[in-house]
C-alpha cells in the first residue's frame, strides 16, 4: 500500500489518509478538528419524533472539508399517539430531517491546517428521559472527530 | 312510511328505550335489570298501549321474544351466560368464558336427541389449539361432540398465529404489508393506500373522504350507491342511476343517535321492520305490505357468537346483520366502517387503526373482534370496543361531547365550526385525541401539542393533539369548552400542516399564547352569548372577568386580556399583547 503513495494529486491525498487510517488501529491520530459550530438536535426532527443515525463520508484537504456525502441514514419515525405505522418510504422521506443538518454541521468544521484525510464521520440523534413543557438545549457528546451524539429530551407545548 | 302514524315510544329513565309502536302494526319492548343490563327484548305483530311508566311487553312476543341471563345476583363479571328464546326454546343458547373473559364455548340448549335440527354447539380456542394462550387469536372453532354429536353447525376453523397476529394455515391466507389480509383461500382482497378494502370477489368498493363506502362496482359500472344522512347512517340505496322506482332501492330508518335501523322501505312502499337482540343485530323482519297494518315475520335468524348466521326463515332478503352492520354477499364480509370483519374466522381482516389499553391486554391484539367476548361487546366503528349494546355503546361523556360539537358545528360562526371540525371524523385517526379528566384547576379543558410525520402523506407533518374536557362538564359551557379546545387544535393543525418536507414553515400560523388563548376565549364569548349564558374566569378581583350574555365585545375584549395577564396562580396565562408568552410549537422557529 505505501508504494502507492508515489502518485500524485487528489487521489495521493485519499490513498495517504487510507494509509494513516489503517495503522490508526495500531495507535495513529486522526485529523484534529479546530473549529466548529455546536451541533444541535434539528427541531423539525425533534419536534416530529424523528431518530436515528446519520453517517456521513468526509474529504479533508489542507485542513478544509472538499466533500461531505451521507453515506447512509437510518431513521426511526415515531408516533406519539402510536397510532401510525410508517414504512421504509416514510423513514426514507423523513431522513433528510436528519441528514441535510448533519451535513450542513459537519461542513462548519475546520482541521488543523495541512490535514489531510476521508473518514466518515457518524452523526447519532436520541430523543430520551422525561417529556418538557418547552424545549430544553440537548446534551451533546463530541467525539470528534468521528462522532456526534445529540440526545434531547421529548417536550410536548400544553394550551389550557 | 311514518313511525309516529298510529304509535309512539316511550324511553326508560336511564334513555334505553322502553317500547315503540310501528306503523299500527308492531309493538316492541325492551327491559332492564337493576346493572341497565337488558333482561327481556320482545316484539309483537300488534299494537299495545302502556302507560307511562314502561312495564315492558310483558306478554307472548310473537315476531321476537328473548330473555337474556346475564348472571345478575350471582355473577359479578357481567358476561352474557344465556339467551333464552321464548318463541322456540329449542333455540336458546349457552355461553361459557375463559378466565380472560373470553368465549370458550356456545352451545343450544337442546342437545341432539331433543331437537337435531335446531342444535349446534361450538367450543372456541385461542392461540393453541389444545393449550391455549394469552395472545388473543382465535385459533379454532371445533363442533361440540357426546350430546351434540349429529348437530349442524359453521365450518370452524383451525389456524396457527404468526408472531404479528396474523392467522396462517399451509397457504391459504396472506397479508400485505401494512397487515391486511390479502387471501383466505376462497377470495382476495385489495386495499387502498389508506387501507379501506378496494375489491374483492369482482367488485370494487369506493370511499368518500371521511372513509365512508359509497358506491360499489362491477365490471367499471356502478351497482349500489350508497346515501348517507349528516349523522353517518345509510338513509338510501339504490342502483348506479340513483333510481328511487327499482327493486334496488331501500331507504331506512333509526331510531336514535346511534343508528339503531328499525326500518326498510322498499320502492312500492312495502315496510320491514327490524327485530334486534341486545348487539343490535337483526334477528327478525316482519313485513308490512303497502296500505297494510297485519305484520308477517319473513326473516328469522340466529347467529353464532362471531357472527356466522344461522337463517330459520328467509322470504325478504336483506344484508344488515351481525350487530346490525352491512354483511356483503359478494364476500361475506361485514362492514364496520373503519375495517372489515370476517364473521368465519371470528377477526377483523385489518389490524385496529387505533391502539389498545395496557390495562385491558386483551385489547392489544389488533385484529381481535371485540375482546373475544362477542355476546358482550360490540365494536360500532371498526375502531374502540365499548360495553353492551347500541344504547349504551358510547359513554355519556362521549356522547355529551359529540353532542355538544354538533352543536358547535351547526353554528353560523365560522370560529366556531372551524374549531368542531378540528376534532375530525370520531371513526378517522386524525391525530386528534379526546379524553375526558381534571384538565388543572379552574380550567373546563386543556390541549397538549405534538408533532408526527402525517401518516397519509410522509411529505407532510401532522399535529398530534390530546385534548382533555373536564368530567362532569355539561351544558352551554361544555360547548364552549369543546370549542375553546377546539380551537387550539385548529390553531396547531394550520401551523402544522404549513411545514414543508425541508422543515420550513409559515411562522405567522405558529401563534403566541396570548394569539390561541385570545382566539379561543373569544368562542367562549360568543356560545355563551348565543346560548344566553355567561361565566366568570379566573380571579380577577372586585370586578370579575365575565364573558357571555350580556357582555359586549368590546368589554369582553377587556375581560379577555385581564384574564390572560392574571398569574396562573388566578387562573391566567402571564401574557399580554406586547409580552406574548412561546409560540405554539416553540422549537420551531425556521422561517419561510
């Protein structure tokens, strides 16, 4: 594999970061993220009972994000009323819920300059624990730089 | 056809009804025991007249005659243990339950040495046919054998459940995968996106959008249309041309509320009369010719517990049967309106729309009819399972609301109506909820807010709204509670349904506290203004906060904003119009 890197251009940046990733296992680093907006739960989705997990495929260049796709997102939609069913057409629709905040997240981002990389980077949003009268702000675990967890407590608005 | 030519009806205290004359030519009677359990159901082809204080028929009923034993004095756990049929007591049936209130056996009480032409006995099992089982699927009807061998009696069944519920036996029955089923080895079944049966045995089945059928077809031609009157009854039927001159058409009529049919009319004027035991379903017709007042019974019936129809006489075809519900020829399935039950394998062909009750497990099988205790219960709607009969089928919270939100509805206020009408079709999932509680202190009701991704179109979203009325509440301000409440509804469906599939939304709809609870307050204004009545709110000192009669618009308007600036420790709401409180749904706040 390393004889490989004397290629050149974009795809020598891919191959290196595989090359990192690979002996990462054995105890190398991935890139070290600078800066970064906090991410939260998106409030459509919290609102609408939507959960899941979103995993995105980052390419980093000189420290800048060239290329953030999901690579796959698996929701749960859920009924308060637990009334409805929804299928895999409903979650699919649903999904982007999750995945465009993700990806809009994820691309505030900056690495330590010169840092090179793809990995991919798993967004996991929960909603647990007591419902609230009003939203409360998430808890929010980093571990960046690959993964994002955002639980939020389910809150529903009470009129009298 | 008119019922009141020549008779009239009288009701017990408690609203059941006591006994009705028909058109100069039938009498019927109903009793009660002390439990409003009812102890004697009658009809006789003649009129008799009563005094006022409801006696019952209390003599030979000729057209119908049963004496229901519901174990009152002995028994505490109310279940039906036996239908005795004064007419032919060759006739009267048995039941017997498991521990879980089930059916385990029906039985005639003559065996076959007294009468084998009339005997039929039938032992049910659920989950496991010789172990049984929690789950509630009925898994066999088997014949009784010794004294009951040589009787006559349904097919049975004998199936295995799936884990989902769903029967199964080799390949006879299949299901989709929202959970209908789509064969049981003599017809299939089509279903809609919204899960209402499209066709099956060569006729398609149309809906209207409450979810109503009405029309069938045939070949791409309409057969049968379907006429309902405002409260949901079938008024008429006729033929694809609508031709109220053909052997096609029916027009019907009820009793009360509920829909209790009592009458057929057939396009040259011949009347029939419904004889319905305690489920409502019709167990006599007695045929009054045109001009005639001389009743003849042409239709005489009994039925398994599930439904399965076992027919003595039968000159005057009809098709209302099993708890009065529309069984159609074509399949021999009954309509209940939200789904379709299968009388054969004793099971709705459509899982419940609605949930069941944690407390009552029985009712978390989703395709069980009525708990399994079909000589007790009844399901009107396909949707929620409710004690006894149509008397008494709804609660008299559930009927005092509907009530008063078809009042609401009736209204000329457009408020008004559009706060009822937020409530939806009561047989539809709307994701509106309606319970009746302690809704807080000082407050006739409250609504929580919810969101889910709309079941009928995954592009949308749909509020989710648990409205709770106070127990008890009555009258004018029962009306103004519903559309106080209402309203909010209202307010959070029309945010609600402006969300787009990228999460925008028009944030104009998504109101203040002080915008719904002014929107709302303003209908308690008007219906206690219509109905000529007025209320105070909250603790608002020396000079109370009155809205309704007598109050003009401009010191309700007053009345309003003092209340909502009260603490809610006064029963307020701490808002004003310049310090409005959260908007409805408050984590929404992307804008347009």
């Amino acid at each position: 594999m390393f004889l490989r890197t004397i290629c050149t251009g974009i795809k020598l940046l891919t191959v290196v970061a595989v090359a990192t990733a690979m002996t990462s296992t054995e105890g190398v680093h991935y890139p070290t993220v600078i800066a970064g907006e906090i991410p939260l739960y998106p409030s459509l989705a919290r609102t609408a009972h939507i959960t899941g997990t979103v995993r995105i495929l980052l390419a980093v260049k000189d420290g800048s994000i060239i290329n953030a796709d999901v690579k796959s997102a698996e929701v749960q939609v859920t009924d308060p009323s637990h009334r409805a069913v929804y299928d895999d057409k409903a979650r699919a629709i649903a999904s982007r819920q999750l995945s465009e905040p993700s990806v809009a997240n994820v691309k505030t981002w900056r690495f330590e300059p010169g840092s090179n990389a793809s990995l991919t980077v798993t967004y996991i949003y929960r909603i647990e624990g007591d419902v609230t009268s009003s939203p409360e702000n998430p808890i929010v675990e980093l571990e960046l730089p690959r993964f994002v967890r955002v639980t939020a407590k389910p809150f529903k608005p009470t009129r009298d | 056809m008119n019922l009141s030519s020549g008779g009239n009806g009288k009701n017990w205290a408690g609203g059941a009804p006591c006994w009705a004359a028909y058109n100069a030519a039938i009498t019927a009677a109903e009793t009660y025991n002390g439990r409003l359990q009812p102890s004697t159901m009658q009809a006789t082809g003649s009129v008799l007249t009563y005094s006022g204080y409801c006696p019952g028929l209390g003599q030979t009923g000729n057209l119908l005659d049963l004496t229901f034993n519901l174990n009152y004095g002995s028994g505490d756990n109310g279940d039906l243990i036996g239908v005795t049929n004064n007419r032919d007591t060759t006739r009267s049936q048995n039941f017997g339950y498991d521990v879980l209130n089930r059916i385990a056996e029906a039985q005639t009480t003559s065996t076959y040495s007294v009468s084998p032409s009339h005997c039929w006995g039938e032992s049910y099992q659920f989950d496991n046919y010789t172990t049984g089982g929690p789950w509630g699927n009925l898994t066999a009807i088997t014949p009784m054998t010794g004294n009951y061998t040589g009787c006559t009696q349904e097919s049975g069944i004998s199936v295995i459940a799936t884990a989902q519920n769903q029967i199964s036996n080799a390949t006879t029955y299949g299901y989709d995968t929202a959970g209908n089923m789509t064969a049981n080895g003599s017809n299939t079944y089509t279903y809609d996106a919204e899960n209402h049966l499209a066709s099956t045995a060569g006729v398609t089945y149309i809906y209207d959008g409450d979810g109503k059928r009405v029309e069938k077809a045939q070949s791409g031609t309409v057969t049968k249309i379907y006429w309902y009157g405002t409260d949901g009854n079938v008024l008429d039927e006729t033929d694809g041309t609508g031709s109220t001159g053909n052997s096609a058409f029916s027009e019907y009529v009820y009793l009360n509320s509920q829909g209790q049919r009592i009458a057929r009319r057939d396009s040259s004027n011949n009347a029939y009369y419904y004889g319905s035991d305690h489920l409502g379903t019709s167990r006599v017709l007695a045929e009054v010719p045109s001009g005639s007042t001389t009743a003849t019974l042409c239709y005489d019936a009994d039925f398994y517990p599930f439904g399965g129809e076992r027919v003595y006489t039968n000159s005057c075809t009809q098709t209302y049967k099993f708890t009065g519900k529309e069984r159609d020829p074509e399949s021999g399935l009954d309509n209940f309106a939200a789904r379709y039950d299968s009388s054969s394998t004793g099971r709705f062909m459509s899982p419940d729309p609605l949930g069941g009750q944690l407390l009552d497990p029985q009712t978390l099988n989703k395709y069980s009819y009525a708990r399994n205790d079909p000589g007790d219960l009844t399901d009107p709607t396909g949707l929620y399972t409710c004690k006894d009969d149509h008397n008494k089928c709804q609660t008299k919270e559930d009927i005092a609301f509907e009530k008063a939100r078809q009042q609401a509805l009736k209204s000329k206020d457009p408020k008004e109506q559009r706060a009822a009408k937020s409530y939806g079709n009561p047989t539809k999932d709307n994701g509106v909820t309606v319970q009746f509680g302690n809704p807080g202190t000082g407050r006739g009701g409250a609504t929580t807010s919810d969101l889910r991704v709309d079941p009928n179109d995954s592009s949308k979203f749909q509020a989710v709204e648990t409205v709770t009325i106070r127990s008890g509440d009555s009258g004018e301000s029962l009306v103004a509670d519903v559309t106080h409440e209402g309203s909010h509804v209202a307010d959070a469906q029309e945010f609600a349904a402006t969300i787009d599939s990228t999460g925008a939304a028009d944030q104009s709809k998504n109101l203040t506290t002080y915008q719904t609870e002014l929107n709302a307050y303003l209908l308690n204004q008007s219906v206690l203004t219509a109905g000529n009545e007025k209320r105070s709110y909250g603790d608002c000192g020396k000079d109370p906060c009155i809205l309704g009669a007598g109050v003009s618009a401009a010191q309700a308007l007053e009345n309003i904003n003092r209340l909502l600036a009260l603490p809610e420790s006064k029963g307020g709401y701490n808002v004003t119009p310049n310090d409005q409180g959260p908007l409805l749904y408050p984590s929404l706040t992307i804008p347009k």
